[in-house]
C-alpha cells in the first residue's frame, strides 16, 4: 500500500450534490490528519483537521476510521467555489524528526469540479 | 498579517545558473520546509528545518541547499539549475508538523531553460 492514496479524480458534480473523498494511509502510528484545499495555481490551505470522532465544519464532515486506515471528507451541497484538488495529508507517526519524508505525507490529491 | 511571504514569485533561469528562494515567516514557528509541486507527482519535500541552526534533508535534495540562520528565514539555493528543477516551489511553515497545519507561501514558479 502507498504511504497515502487518494482517488485523483477528477470527480465531476452538478452544484447541490453531495460528494465524498477517500484516503488510505499506510502506517498505523500515524496520530495526525488533515484536509488540505488547493485551487488551480495556489498554495494548499488548510480547509480541516480530522479528529478520532469525527468533526463536521459547516458542509464539510471528515471521517477517520483507524481500523482500516482511512479517512474521508464529506461535501455537502456543492457549490461551485468548492472546485479545486483536495489534498489528504497524514503525518509520519515517527516521533523523531530525522529521515528523508519529514513527518507529514502529503496525498496526490482529488480533483473536483462542481458544474452549474 | 503576513504568514508566509516567498520571493520572488516567478523566475526564469538559464540552465547551469545559481539563485536563491526567498522564504521568510513572521510567526515564530520552528518547522520550516520547501516542497516542489510538478503535475501528477503531488508535493515533494525538499529540505526541512526544525529550528535556527538545524537542517535536514527531504525526498529530493539534490540540487538544492538550505540553511536556516534565524528562526523567521529559511532560504532554498539551486547551485546550477537545470531543466529537471523546473517546478513550483512552496515554502511551509509550522508550529508542529505533527499536530498543527502547515502554513504555505503562495509559491514560486521556475522555469530553466
């Protein structure tokens, strides 16, 4: 398995539709994960943290499930600003801050085009 | 509120020259670190920083240095640029890579010839 996997997509939805993102990560120490947003010729920026219970920020529910490794993001009711690549973002589990990786892994990415 | 402020925004260099990426953060964070983003490959860690005086090396160093002088600057010297370094470069910065977000400048884009 990859360190993390994403879909890349791109996942084409008409506006108000609900869509759904997932993300495998490989090492069962990881302890932090993230969603990141990035549109077309920008720098990522945080859109949310994903805690073990679940957290929910307006449209926008991520979901971990360490059992299987993974973790989801939840968009509700598309809008058209939504479009842009969703990064997941897992951090290393390695304590220690040596090693080539560094200690976040970052995703490809899911791309997604929400269409009037 | 500046964040994260890269210089200069966009570059074009001849192959076989040297420039330097300017990375420069105001808010005190001691995890500094320069990823490149080319199509289909996702973000790639260059070099990282845990604080002044402390650097190590990511996926893909070669080519590129780094030095970390003061806690607020993190620059990424390319030593003779070739093709294969054409990219767009974030610099991130964070309180804790582990538990906090990372906070990106909003990127150079290089072109070598």
């Amino acid at each position: 398995r990859k360190e993390v996997e994403q879909d890349p997509g791109p996942f084409n939805v008409p506006e108000g539709a609900t869509v759904a993102f997932n993300c495998t990560y490989s090492n069962s120490a990881s302890q932090s994960f993230f969603w990141y947003r990035q549109d077309c010729r920008k720098e990522p920026k945080l859109l949310m943290s994903v805690y073990s219970s679940g957290n929910e920020d307006g449209r926008f529910t991520a979901q971990l499930n360490r059992a299987s490794q993974y973790i989801s993001l939840l968009i509700r009711d598309s809008k058209l600003s939504d479009s842009a690549t969703y990064l997941c973002v897992v951090n290393r589990g390695d304590m220690n801050y040596g090693g080539s990786q560094g200690n976040l892994i970052f995703g490809k990415g899911t791309k997604l085009s929400v269409k009037p | 509120n500046a964040g994260v402020t890269q210089t200069p925004k966009f570059q074009v260099l001849k192959t076989g020259q040297s420039m330097t990426l300017q990375c420069a953060q105001d808010m005190n964070h001691e995890y500094m670190s320069w990823y490149r983003q080319d199509p289909g490959m996702g973000l790639r860690l260059i070099h990282y920083s845990v604080g002044a005086g402390i650097t190590d090396q990511g996926e893909v160093p070669n080519g590129y240095n780094v030095s970390r002088s003061t806690t607020e600057d993190f620059p990424l010297r390319l030593l003779s640029a070739a093709p294969s370094q054409t990219s767009v470069y974030f610099c991130a910065s964070s309180e804790n890579p582990d538990y906090q977000p990372q906070h990106f400048g909003d990127g150079t884009r290089l072109s070598i010839l």
